[in-house]
C-alpha cells in the first residue's frame, strides 16, 4: 500500500550532509518526494512509496549520517502525490 509523510527533524541537522544522506537513501528505496533544510535548524522531507519501504527510510533518517545528532522526528501522514516522479533536495 502507498502511503506518504511529512517529516521534521530536529537536532544538529544541518551543515552535516543530511539532505544528500536522506536523498541517497530515498533514491536507493525507490522513493519520491524531496528534502529541504528550514530556516530554524530543521530539516523537512516528504517520503513516498510502499508503505514498509517509507517507515524503512524513516528509520534511516531517525539516524541520520555520522556527523550529526537527531534530537527527534515528527511525521505527518499527508495525502499522496500522484504525478511525481522523483526524490530532489530543495
């Protein structure tokens, strides 16, 4: 089943290649969507695909890459997006 999400994460997000790991790994599960920084020190994605493979790419990002610190995660389930084709950083 497809499913899509809103996600903010906290913490020490930015400035570490977070954007690039999240859009790495969404690449590599077959996701669309896109990640972009905030302007308050969050990162914001939207994650879509198979639902297994989504809370999979969340897991990921809950992580994050070596150099940076998640404080925590907020989802959002959102409707789906049906003409998208791609995973892009913003």
């Amino acid at each position: 089943m497809e499913k899509r999400i809103k996600i903010t994460v906290k913490g020490f997000v930015q400035g570490v290649g977070f954007r690039y790991f999240a859009y790495k790994k969404a690449n590599e599960y077959g996701l669309t969507g896109y990640v972009k920084n905030l302007i308050n020190g969050d990162v914001e994605a939207e994650a879509q695909g198979n639902s297994g493979i989504v809370n999979d790419f969340l897991s990921d990002l809950k992580i994050g890459p070596s150099g940076s610190y998640v404080k925590s995660v907020i989802t959002e389930d959102i409707p789906l997006q049906l003409n998208e084709a791609e995973f892009e950083i913003k």
